[in-house]
C-alpha cells in the first residue's frame, strides 16, 4: 500500500444552510473544498464523503477504504463514537482534521485509534505529508500489535503444552521429556501442532472427568 494509491474516505458533518448560519455553513464548505483539492493534488482515490451517523459502520464496511479522513470542525467526539465502531473489527489508518484544541477531546481521539490529529492543519499543501506520517505511524503500531498477538498466543500454546505434559507424567508415570517425546510423536503421526495434539489430551481429560 503506497500513500499515491490510498482509497480515502472522508467523514465530515454535513450542515444545511437552514439549519446554521451562514458563516458556519461557508467555513463547512471551505474547509470541504480545501481537503478535497489536497487529497485530488496528491493523487489519491476519494471513494466517499460520508456524515458521521448511524449508517457510517455500514458504509465503512461495504466500501473498504484504506484510510479515513475525518474533517470535525466541531461535534468531533460524536464522530469518533462512530469511526470506533466502524473500524472495530478491522482497524485502518485514521487522521483528523480539527480546529479544536481540547485536550479531552484529542486523548479520546488516540484512544479510539486516531493516528494523525490535526489541529487548524488543514492545508491543501500540508495534506500529503500528514498523510504519510499517518500511515507510517499505523504501520508501526499494527506491527507492534501483530507481535504482541504473536506472543501471547505462543505464551497460551506453551501453557497447554506443559499441562499436558504435567498430565501425561500423573497418569503415564512418564518424565518430563518422555511426556514432551509422547506429545511430539503424536503430533507427527497426525499431522498436527503440538499445541492442537496438547489441547486434545486436556479435552479428552476434562470429557472424562
């Protein structure tokens, strides 16, 4: 994934002129119009622009951006209620543009997995390396979280594997590397890991009682 070659949606608040003044309705719209020629200069693929509601998880889902882009001006917690639940199950780089400088505000944006907050950045220029380091950063961090997965998951496979092995010694009288020997058998005759051969023996040992 090269940043040239992002589908990019946009999250932003929509305000009808009835609704809001004037003045509120013209930054809106600048600041839409400003995002938009940063994102088109630089090359990338705007697949949406969708308002922060109900239907954005589903949207999200469907369309299957590579980045999120949110424009929140203001309501900006009401909009990451959304983006955490649209990227739930599959995590995404996301930056914010804000002109607010609440430092509530920009904790909860990180929490929910904000990679890039942007405060009164929004520049057409300032788009594409902000975007860049908004990748790299989230790069980063899902390697991190790759391999914490990684070790946990091994810590839980090796756990199963001296239960078993605890267990093949109580009721097999074997040593401890004759239980390790057994279980690494069993697992080469079948096919298996050795954790899924350990875990096996735990089941059958629970079934019985």
């Amino acid at each position: 994934m090269t940043t040239r070659n992002l589908r990019i949606v946009v999250v932003n608040a929509i305000i009808h002129a009835g609704n809001e003044d004037d003045e509120a309705v013209h930054a809106q719209v600048e600041r839409a119009r400003i995002l938009r020629i940063g994102l088109l200069e630089a090359g990338y693929d705007i697949v949406a622009s969708l308002p922060p509601d109900m239907y954005l998880p589903d949207r999200i889902a469907q369309l299957q951006p590579d980045m999120i882009i949110v424009d929140a001006e203001s309501d900006a917690r009401d909009v990451l209620e959304h983006i955490v639940i649209a990227t739930r199950d599959e995590r995404r780089p996301i930056v914010m543009f804000t002109e607010s400088e609440d430092t509530a505000s920009m904790e909860a944006a990180v929490a929910a997995g904000v990679s890039a907050y942007i405060v009164a950045g929004l520049q057409s220029d300032r788009i594409k390396p902000v975007l860049n380091v908004a990748l790299a950063r989230f790069k980063r961090e899902q390697k991190l979280l790759d391999e914490l997965s990684d070790t946990k998951s091994k810590l839980a496979e090796r756990k199963i594997i001296e239960r078993a092995k605890g267990l093949l010694m109580e009721r097999q009288h074997f040593s401890e590397e004759q239980a390790y020997q057994k279980l690494r058998s069993m697992a080469m005759s079948k096919n298996l890991k050795l954790s899924e051969v350990a875990q096996r023996i735990l089941d059958v040992e629970d079934l019985l009682g």
